[in-house]
C-alpha cells in the first residue's frame, strides 16, 4: 500500500499545514468516520419527510444511513464511493446504503467484478456483502422527496462528507457519482469545481487524491440510456488499474 503524498500518479501534494489528511496519516490509528445520530435534526425539511415515513412504515430505517464500510475498518479503505442520497425504498428501507433498489445491483455487481466487494450482494442488509478496501456513502445521509435534496441540505451534511475525506488516511480514489455527489466532495476538499469539472469517467488528480466521475447508477440513467453497464464498468475498470 503506497503511503499518501509518494504517488507516482502525479497526486498534487498539500503542506501538512493545509491539509488536514495529513494529522490522519500521523496517528496510528484511524477513527472511524463521524455518523449522524439516528435523529439528527439539522434539516428540518427532511426530519418531517423521515417523520412521515416513520408513521407509514415503522419497520423501516427511516434514518440517517450509515457510511457502509469495509473488512479492516477505516485503514483499508482505499477507495470510497460517494452517491447522491438514499432512496426512499432503497437505503431509507434496509438501513444500508445502495441497498433495496436499482442503483444496487448495479453498483455492488460493478464492485464485485473489479475485486472491491464479494458477490453476495442480494439487497438486504444480511445477504452477506462485504466491501474490499472500498467504502459506500452517500453525500445526504436522509432520504430527499423526490431524490431531490436541496442545496442547503447538501452544504448541511457536508459536515459528515468532510471528515470521512480527510480522515481515512489511506484513502487514495473517490469514485463521485452524479454532479452533486462530485461538487459536494469537491467542496469537502477545498477544491474550486472550475479545476475538476463533472463529466462522466472524468478523473481528476486534485487535494492529494484521484476524483474518478461516472454518473449515476439509477435506474432513471440506466433506462433512458445515458449510462450503459460498459459505461459504468469503464469508470471502475480504470479505478482498478490505478490502485493495482
Ligand atoms: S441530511 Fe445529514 S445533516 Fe441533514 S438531517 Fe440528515 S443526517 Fe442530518
């Protein structure tokens, strides 16, 4: 595992006095990433959609997802998947992020494919998946109506993207998915959006990592042919060609 700032990928390199991945990288343990509490209040819009959710469907999760982590905790993640925000079937049901509908199968057959998950992925939270050096988040923790979170909410749980950013210290690949999963990240980062423009299979070498850029996996994208599974794949292929 290649320590952070001797990439031969040509991975600008921060001061230890701006780059707060760095205090990481100098612990001999890394925490794991801040979570949300089970009831965060800090958007009101969304705290009365999850209320409601919570009266419709009490055995759901109805609650802030969890960042999905791998075997090994917060030092093996070398990659980390950023998404939009839970589904209100998908996620915001089963408690895991990507899990319960479409984006899912996608997504977790792409990982397993490219040696970052085991091929147990069966939409439930005990099916059994485990994540290899890859971690699976999304950039809004609650279910938005409508997919459609609004631009406060996405500066509001920034507070969570940030240091999951800059405290997996041997985090070496963000993999963005969809326009407001890459802006958020590159906010996170300090990084002007105008240096790391959102394309599909963009890749960006900024804030001592590699941004690699797709669009989303959902099924609105798959349907309507603006993402293809050869698409996808490409985005991880090239991902797992950088870490190997
Ligand atoms: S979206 Fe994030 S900041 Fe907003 S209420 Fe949910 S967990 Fe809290």
């Amino acid at each position: 595992m290649r320590a952070r700032g001797r990439s031969r990928h040509g991975r600008r390199k921060l001061s230890a006095a701006t780059d707060p991945r760095t205090e990481a990288a100098a612990s001999s343990q890394t925490a794991a990433p801040p979570q949300p509490d089970h009831d965060c209040p800090l958007c009101p819009r969304l705290v009365d959609f999850r209320e409601v959710w919570r009266a419709k469907e009490p055995d759901w999760h109805n609650a802030p997802v969890r960042t999905f982590m791998p075997l090994g905790g917060p030092d093996a993640v070398q990659l980390l998947i950023v998404g939009l925000a839970p589904g209100v079937r998908g996620a915001n049901r089963t408690g895991r992020p990507f899990t319960g509908d479409y984006a899912g199968d996608l997504l977790y057959a792409t990982l397993a494919k490219y040696g970052f998950a085991n091929d147990r992925f069966a939409a439930r939270p005990d099916d059994g998946l485990e994540l290899h050096r890859t971690a699976v988040m999304n950039a809004v923790r609650c279910v938005p109506p409508e997919n459609k979170p609004l631009p406060v909410e996405i500066n509001t749980c920034r507070q969570f993207l940030t240091p999951t950013l800059t405290g997996l210290r041997n985090l070496r690949v963000v993999v963005t998915l969809g326009r407001i999963a890459h802006d958020s990240t590159l906010r996170a980062l300090g990084v002007k959006l105008k240096d790391a423009p959102f394309r599909h299979d963009g890749r960006h070498d900024v804030a001592g990592l590699r941004i690699a850029s797709s669009y989303h996996c959902s099924r609105y994208n798959t349907n309507t042919g603006v993402l293809t599974t050869e698409m996808f794949e490409r985005v991880f292929a090239g991902v797992a060609e950088y870490l190997d």
